[in-house]
C-alpha cells in the first residue's frame, strides 16, 4: 500500500508541476515615441511581463540604445571620446580612424555589397549628397519663413538656387569606393581622397534597427515591433491576445494628400495591399515623401541618383520585405535609383528578399514572391 501511495502523490507532483508549467504568463504591451534620433520619428512597441516592467526601465533604456547608434552613424557631429562617421570624415586623407566593431561591419557591408548593386549605392557619395542637403535645407527655410510671414504655405518658386552642374560634378570626383581603405585587422577606415565624404544614411537606420531587434532579444524581450521612420522589425509573435499572432503593416500612398479632390491620392495607403509579418520579418520603403522639396511641379528628394547627380526620378517608392533590415534599407535605396527591370535583375541576387515598385506613372509592380506576404 505504502508503494503504491508513493506512486500516486509522485504522479500527483508531477502534474501540479506541468501545470504550473502550463500558466501563460501576462502581458502589457507598452508603446515609446522617440522624436530626437536619426532624423525621425521612431516607435518602439514591446509587451512586458510585470517582473521586466519591475526590473528596468525600458524606455529610458531603449533610448540610450537609440542614441547611441544616432551618434556612431553621425556624420555632420563630433562626440566626445567616440570616432564615428563624423571623425572619419574629418580625418580624410590623414590617417585611418580606429572605429568599432559596428561601424566598421556596417562600412565592410556596403562595400561588400556594390558590385551586386551596380554601384548606385554608395556610402562614398557624401560630397555630392552634402550638396543636395544643404540645398534643401536652404530650400525649407526659405519656405518656412515665407509661410511665417504670409501666414500660410509659399507654392512659389524659391530664390534659392539650384546646385550648378559644374559644382555637382566637381564633387562626384571625389566619391571613388576604391578610395575608402579598410583594414580588417587593425579595424580602421580611412578615407585616402582628402575631398571624399561618407555618408551611411542610406543603410544606417535599417542597421540599427536589426541591432536594437538583438539588443531586446538579448534582454529578454519575447515580442516587439520596432519602427525608426518606416524602417519596421517584428521579433516574436503579436501577444495582443485576441487570437492574431501576427502583425500587419501597409504601403504608405507616395501621392497621399488628404487635401485632394481625388479619392485615390486621399487613401493614405496604397490600395488594398495589407502585408503580414512574422517573427524575424523587416519591411522597409524608400520614398519621395520623407525627405524633398517641391519646385515648379517637380519633386526632388533627397536620394541622389548617381548617374545624373540629381535627385533620381526613377521611382515613388520602393519597398522591401526581408529577414535582415540593414540589408532591406540598402536595396530599397538601390532598386529607387533604377528601372524595374534593373532592380528584379538586383534582387536576384539576394535569396528570400521581395519588393513592391511604385513608379512615377503610379504603376505598381510586385517581385514574384512579395504576394506571398499579402492577407488573402
């Protein structure tokens, strides 16, 4: 008897202790607006268990994340004990920069990666997007003054001038990706041309995003949605609860005017293109809608195209589903400076990486496997 009472409360303590197992742990999901790092708006979603709530502060923490890359990729502001893109900038045609393990994977990648690309993506163009930079910025004040003044927006040409051609092409002597020396073992990046100019914004936000996606995963965060300007990283499943373990997530409208007196440019999204994305999933655009100015009916963004040195016109935007979003930011920019054609010639290099065209005729064209991720 006394055996067979053993037996049953060790199989009674194994089953309070499956089911203790068993009990799902609670969830909150909490929501952080970030308004001063990487030149936009990002938004970290994370669900948090009341012991991690308990144990730290994750906005404050999440922040320090943030800018800390903020400041690593910055190349127009210098930091006080940090060599960033800034210091290597400086330092062109004086000495190679000792620099991080980050940023130095970040610059190895781009290079890595031109020929696959065709060269329209180089992180070596800062001289001529300098240019264009300020041009725009010249541009906003002028127009934000106007409107102060006025009392509403200035649809007049600005006196601004636009770069000369012969100041443009001047400075694209100097974007030569030879001139761009890494040195794998003493890790240092050096700029050989004295007048060259790196630029990494066009990868740098998607880099950081599949960082900030390891550095929750590290801390223990099961499930977020990470989105720094529409650069979007989904770690776990959705744990809302209400039986969808997935997100969704739409195509931005690049004609969206909720002024216009057509119905098609008041839709903010495009269509009835609603994408699904799991666990590991990215999702990036590049657009003409972020970052431009618009003179005399045509817009100019700030992508330059590197075979006329001019804002590229090719494309309204570009989106790129993938698994890595530092690879999605930097083909998103790519196939934005060529033909459709082109880019599924791009893309097909790269295994498992989808992409949605929308065209200046407003024309829409899918890769062969983006409608895979597309709700049904």
């Amino acid at each position: 008897m006394k055996k067979y009472l053993s037996l049953l409360l060790a199989v009674l303590m194994l089953s309070a202790l499956l089911l203790g197992g068993c009990s799902s742990k609670t969830y909150t999901l909490r929501t952080y607006y970030y308004l001063d790092v990487l030149d936009t708006v990002s938004t970290i979603q994370v669900y948090l268990t009341p012991q991690q709530e308990k144990n730290k502060d994750y906005e404050t923490w999440i922040h320090e994340k943030l800018l800390s890359y903020h400041r690593l990729f910055d190349a127009y502001n210098r930091y006080e004990g940090l060599n960033n893109v800034c210091t290597i900038n400086e330092n062109a045609g004086v000495a190679p920069v000792s620099v991080d393990d980050e940023l130095f994977s970040l610059v190895k990648f781009c290079v890595d990666n031109m020929d696959e690309t065709k060269g329209v993506n180089n992180i070596a163009f800062g001289s001529v997007t300098q240019i264009w930079k300020d041009f725009m910025s010249a541009v906003q004040a002028e127009e934000a003054a106007a409107a102060a003044q006025n009392g509403e927006s200035n649809d007049s040409i600005p006196t601004t001038p636009f770069p000369s051609q012969e100041e443009i092409t001047e400075a694209a002597k100097h974007t030569d990706i030879n001139d761009l020396v890494l040195d794998e073992e003493a890790q240092t990046i050096y700029l050989a041309d004295p007048d060259m100019r790196m630029d990494v914004g066009a990868v740098a936000k998607g880099y950081i995003t599949e960082r900030l996606a390891d550095d929750l995963a590290e801390a223990g965060i099961e499930s977020a949605l990470i989105d720094l300007g529409g650069n979007i990283k989904i770690l776990g499943k959705r744990l809302a609860g209400d039986g969808r373990d997935y997100y969704t997530s739409a195509i931005r409208n690049p004609r969206y005017d909720p002024n216009s007196e057509d119905p098609e440019e008041r839709s903010q999204y495009l269509g009835d293109i609603v994408i699904h994305l799991n666990d590991q999933d990215t999702m990036v655009t590049s657009g003409n809608y972020e970052r431009y100015v618009d003179i005399g009916g045509v817009r100019y963004s700030h992508l330059i195209d590197p075979a006329t040195l001019w804002p590229s016109q090719h494309m309204r935007s570009v989106t790129i589903l993938a698994q890595d979003s530092g690879l999605a930011d930097y083909l998103s920019t790519a196939l934005f400076m060529v033909d459709v054609e082109t880019g599924e010639e791009i893309l097909s290099h790269y295994e498992g990486v989808e992409a949605c065209w929308v065209t200046p005729d407003n024309e829409v064209h899918m890769s062969s496997g983006f409608a895979d991720h597309l709700a049904q």
